[in-house]
C-alpha cells in the first residue's frame, strides 16, 4: 500500500513525529549522561553505572506505567512521565559531579520515560483501518531507526555548540514537546482500555504473549552483540567512519525492510509462522556476520541483517495485539520493550566477555545463539501463538 496514504490519514502524522521527537531522549541518554558525566571528571566506573541505572529504571518503570495507561489513559500518565523524566535529565545536568544526584535524576529520568512507544501502538488500531493497520506497524517499526540515528546527532550537535550538559537539557525540552504533540492529539485523549479482568498478571496471563515476549529477548541479545562486535570490527579493518558506520548500515537495512514488509497487501502465510520465518532468516543474517569479511562484505551483510529486523519486529507488534487480554494492550507492548532491552544488555555484557577470552568469531557467536534460542521457542510455541488472547469480536481499544 502507499505510505503516503496512510501517512495522510487523520493524525497519523501528527503521533508518529510527536512519538519520534518525544522518544529521542531516551536515544540520546545513552551518549548525553556519559559526556556530561566525564567532563564533570567522573570516573568510568561512574558513568557506567549511571548509565545502568538509567536503562534498569526504564525496564522496570516502563511496564508499570503501561498498566496506568491502561486503567487511568494517555495524557494522565505521558505529561506527568515526561516532566518527572524531564526533571531527572536537568538535576545531572545541574549537578554533574555529585554522584548521589546523578543517581537520583538517572533512576527518575529511566523510570518516568513516557511509555509514547506502547502508547502508539495501542492507538494505532483506532487511527487507522483495519487493512492498515499491519503497514502502520511496518511504518512505526522502520522509523524507530530515525530515533537512533537523530539521538546522537543532536547531542553531537549541543556539544559542537556548548557542552554536553546542554544535550541535557535538550533532552528534557524534546520530551516535553514529543509528550505535548501526542497528548493533546484528539484519539489520544478519546482512547480507552477495556475492561481487563482483576489480576496482577495483567497480560502475562495470555502463554501465546509469554512465549512471543521471551522469545523476542534473543533479538535483543543480538542487538546487545552486534553493538559490541563491530566497534572491535572496526578497530581490526579500515572502515571510513568506524563502528558508527556499520551501525547506520544496519539501521538502513531495517528501515527498508520495514518500508519494504508493510507495503505488502496479503501475506500468504498467517503471523506466528512469518514471525519464525523472519526471525530464521534473521539467524541466517546474523550467522553469517559470524565470519568477520572483508568491509565491503561486511557492509552488505549490515544491510542483510537489517532488513530483517524490522519485519521481525513489525510482526511482534501484531501478534501482541492480538494475544493481549482486554485492557493490558499498553502494558503489553512495554513488557515487549523491557525484554528487548532486557536481552540488548544481556548480549552486550556476554559478547564484551567473549570477545576478552576468545575473540571476535565467538563473540559475534554470542547472537546467533540468542537468535536461534528465539526461533526455537517461536517454533515449539506456534500453537499459542494462533490464539487470540481477548475475544475475535472484542476490539484491542476502543475510542470513547
């Protein structure tokens, strides 16, 4: 179908900027807290536990405000979430080199990120018709490489200008406005969970949804080692632009595999089986990587690999909807969120470990076993996968 229908549609245009602009912060954290940290002369150590609380805080609180919005909606829980995340992001950029306050402003930034991720994909059945609505996850998921892409440009750009604090505060600025273009978005205020069943679960009730959660934890354990592998990559072979080059490959790749996979009307084959599909040709990609090439090889393959990952994750994003129980939608999509990141930091601790003892052939190994894990517990768990974790009739949301 053509993007640019859809992208005319009514306020699609509107969330998906809102939600990009919104979420560069968390992409910028990653870059912004460790230059802000070590020209306050913080240690290492330091910086690399900042930074590890920041990411826990997120894992942790993203699922805990995904079940707000699910009983309370969006704009309460995204506007007060992007002040108190905002309001983190200033007190390191105000206290640099006190380490107890950088602490308390990593966690509370991590903790309160607005879920504007989770937050979309629980709109998008409202925004869009039904037809497509398996393209407007095609679209979100190959734009999300604009969000890794722009996050560190901006705070290159803050540095250029003044100095790593001002990524800071930038940060909190661009979260703010993200937060506000979304929020105030007429399907957002309108959008109202169902009903859901009174249960501490919530939607780790459904087993198709665990299975597909736990297996997507192995994508991220090969994200986490491919972030590790190619800056040794390009410390070994003469690369223009080094590891960042490789990365922006990869999320090329992923942005046209999106594009590429939701401008396709009718899959003939139904979601649980294209998600073990994909994620086996994935394995196939990642395996491949395996044996280190040349760079104009190792380049393609980047592109390779790519082109599967968004498709994988577009998938994901459809059959979470549909195994989801009434009124956990939101909820579900941040636990999707906190295991892939879960398994990116798994993958990038393992990876760093094996590339010590045993080199960089292993270490690029670290994903394949990651990926393969995901599509043997995609290929033992197809038939939970093919149920619907809320009624047919029943809608994932609905305007009120």
């Amino acid at each position: 179908m053509s993007y640019v229908s859809l992208l005319r549609g009514p306020h699609v245009t509107r969330l998906l900027l809102g939600t990009l602009v919104g979420r560069l912060p968390s992409a910028m954290a990653a870059v912004a807290i460790p230059l802000a940290l070590r020209s306050a002369g913080a240690s290492y150590a330091f910086v690399g536990l900042s930074v590890g609380a920041f990411a826990i805080a997120a894992a942790v609180g993203g699922p805990l405000l995904g079940r707000l919005v699910d009983r309370v909606g969006q704009p309460r829980v995204l506007v007060p979430a992007a002040v108190l995340a905002g309001g983190g992001f200033l007190v390191i950029a105000t206290a640099p080199d006190q380490h107890g306050a950088v602490l308390v402003g990593a966690i509370l930034a991590g903790a309160a990120t607005p879920p504007l991720e989770p937050c979309l994909r629980a709109l998008w059945p409202d925004v869009v018709a039904a037809e497509k609505l398996e393209s407007a996850y095609a679209l979100d998921s190959a734009s999300q490489q604009l969000i890794f892409v722009g996050g560190p440009l901006v705070v290159a750009g803050c540095v250029a200008v003044r100095s790593p604090v001002e990524a800071l505060w930038a940060g909190a600025l661009l979260g703010l406005a993200g937060v506000a273009v979304v929020a105030t978005a007429s399907p957002t205020r309108a959008w109202r969970a169902p009903a859901r069943a009174a249960d501490w679960l919530g939607p780790l009730r459904s087993r198709g949804l665990v299975v597909l959660l736990i297996s997507l934890t192995g994508v991220g354990v090969a994200i986490g080692t491919l972030n590790v592998v190619v800056v040794s990559y390009a410390e070994g072979h003469r690369l223009p632009g080094g590891a960042p080059t490789l990365l922006a490959l990869n999320a090329l790749g992923a942005l046209v595999g999106g594009l590429a996979y939701g401008a396709v009307r009718r899959w003939p084959v139904s979601p649980p089986r294209r998600a073990l599909l994909l994620a086996t040709g994935l394995t196939a990609g990642y395996a491949l990587l395996c044996l280190l090439p040349a760079p104009p090889v190792m380049s393609s393959l980047m592109l390779l690999t790519g082109l599967f990952l968004a498709p994988v994750l577009t998938v994901s994003f459809v059959l979470v909807g549909e195994l989801s129980p009434a009124g956990t939608v939101t909820e579900a999509f941040a636990w999707l969120i906190t295991l892939m990141t879960s398994g990116t930091a798994l993958g990038s601790a393992v990876s760093g470990s094996v590339l010590e003892r045993a080199g960089p052939t292993w270490a690029a190994a670290c994903a394949v076993l990651g990926l393969a894990v995901c599509v043997l517990i995609l290929l033992a768990g197809q038939s939970h996968l093919v149920g619907r974790g809320k009624d047919a009739t029943e809608p994932t949301a609905s305007a009120v």
